[in-house]
C-alpha cells in the first residue's frame, strides 16, 4: 500500500510541478494568506527570532519584515516544487552563475573547494542547478528526511544534473578516501550544530550562537580554498549566485579566524535583505553552558 506521503507527491506534488513559475506563485500568493495570516505557521518563533536579531526595530518593522519572510517562505515552497521535474532549460532562464571562472582557477590548479551556502534566498535551486555552471563535481552534506518517500523525492531532485549527496555520517570518510573528480562540497554554515564537541561561540545578529567547526576543520586538514557563495534574488523567480573568496590558504589561517570570516559574510548577506532567510528555524535552541 503507497504511503500518503507517497500519494501526496503523485497526485499532486508532481503534476504541479509541470507548471511555470508564473502559476505557481499565484498558488504561493494563496499560501501565504494560509500559512502566515490565518494558521500563523511558527508566527512566534519568527518574530522571536526577529525581535531579538534586531533590537534597534519597532513592532511594525519587525512585522514588516516576519510578513516579507511568509512572502518568500511560500514562494520558495512552490519554488521547490517547480524543482521536482526540472530540466536545463528552465533552470538556466531561472538561475545564473555570475562568475564561474574563481573555480575554475581552482579545478585548473587540481584543487577541491568548499563552498559556504546558507538557507537564504532559493538555496535548493543551488543544490539542484550548480553543477551545471561549474566545472568541479558539486557535492552537499545532507541529514537523510525523516519521510522515505520525501527523502527519494529530494535526493533525486538534487542529484539531477549530478551532483554528489554525501549522508552526514559518511562526509569523513568521503573525505579521507578523496574522489576521483576534483569536489566543489557546499557546508550549509548557518545550522545549528547537532553535537556539543567543536564549537565555536560568537555572536550572531545579535545573539550568543554555536557554530559548527566543520568547514574550518576540513579546510585546514584538506588545504582546500574556502568560498562564500552570495544569493540574489534579482526578482521573484530570477537568482544569481556570485562566489566570493574567504581564503584560498585555509592553514595560514590562525584558529577560528576562518569560521569568524564565514559568520561575518553570512551575517552580512542576512543584515542586506532580511526577508529572505529562514527565520522559522529554530536557530538558537542551543546555549552555553554556564
């Protein structure tokens, strides 16, 4: 017997999918009444979150931006969507690179790279699309869904156009064996660290937050260049990615400068346009010990 999760997808999910964006978002204009106006979907953890990255704002701007937030949030729901039957023609109208050749310099060299992404702006058209715009094999770290059927709905949606999903208790190992292809392996650095060993405390948008040492520690033992990758949303629909270099000499680095650099442009991007990063997700759940 199909899992209703499974129907869902076939029934609906799927054939929606076959829509243009221009439809979708009509649905998405819908959806948002729903989730934000009328269900109020995790409304206080987001004006939480809101309140307390930006003291400095009043009631009605904090409401500004929580209501800028259920705008995209629904967007990027029909957006993902739009990404289950996807084709090189539709991303490449959707979704461009703009400056490919930073590594490019490094697949020249023979260099793997890593590259930072947070879940700002249409981060999964990323996932999905990348490899179609660089020359590096792009791999990602994932934590396997809790669904079977949403988890192979994913996989295979980010896998596409072949790009690499390493399970998260697989990356070391990944990492010691290396790949016959030169690697482009995306950290999304913005998580909530899963463990309480390697971590770094710093503040971010105003809070007391852990990071994850993960990109440091890899970049360090594997010399491997570490690349901001910067998301705009031109207009609705439309996105650029744009790489710019933290550091291309990871071991010169002193300790925990490099994972303070990526914080720092993370923040930046976030500070530039609010509206457009997770804010439902529980981000701060973790504190420091006493």
């Amino acid at each position: 017997m199909h899992s209703v999760a499974y129907l869902v997808y076939i029934l609906i999910l799927k054939p929606l999918s076959w829509l243009p964006l221009s439809v979708l978002y009509i649905l998405s204009d819908i959806a948002y009444v729903l989730v934000y106006k009328i269900f109020g979907y995790r409304r206080s953890v987001v004006i939480e979150n809101l309140t307390k990255s930006f003291p400095e704002k009043n009631n009605e701007e904090i409401k500004n931006v929580a209501s800028g937030f259920y705008h995209f949030f629904t967007d990027m729901m029909v957006e993902t969507v739009w990404l289950f039957t996807l084709t090189e023609k539709r991303i490449h109208k959707h979704f461009k690179v703009k400056n490919p050749e930073l590594l490019d310099k490094y697949y020249e060299a023979g260099k793997s790279v890593i590259l930072i992404l947070g879940h700002y702006n249409s981060w999964e058209m990323v996932l999905s699309s990348l490899n179609l715009h660089v020359k590096h094999n792009v791999a990602t770290i994932y934590i396997p869904l809790t669904s079977k059927t949403f988890d192979k709905v994913f996989y295979k949606m980010r896998t596409l156009f072949g790009s690499e999903m390493i399970a998260k208790k697989d990356f070391s190992k990944r990492m010691q064996e290396g790949h016959d292809n030169l690697s482009a392996i995306i950290f999304g650095a913005d998580q909530s660290p899963s463990i309480s060993k390697n971590i770094y405390w710093t503040q971010f948008l105003n809070q007391d937050t852990a990071v994850a040492y993960g990109v440091e520690k890899y970049a360090k033992k594997f010399d491997m260049p570490v690349i901001f990758t910067k998301l705009t949303r031109e207009r609705r629909g439309y996105n650029t990615a744009e790489f710019v270099l933290i550091t291309e000499n990871p071991v010169d680095e002193p300790a925990d400068n490099l994972t303070e650099m990526h914080v720092r442009m993370m923040e930046d991007q976030i500070l530039s346009n609010p509206q457009y990063w997770l804010w439902s997700h529980k981000r701060w759940k973790k504190k420091r010990d006493a």
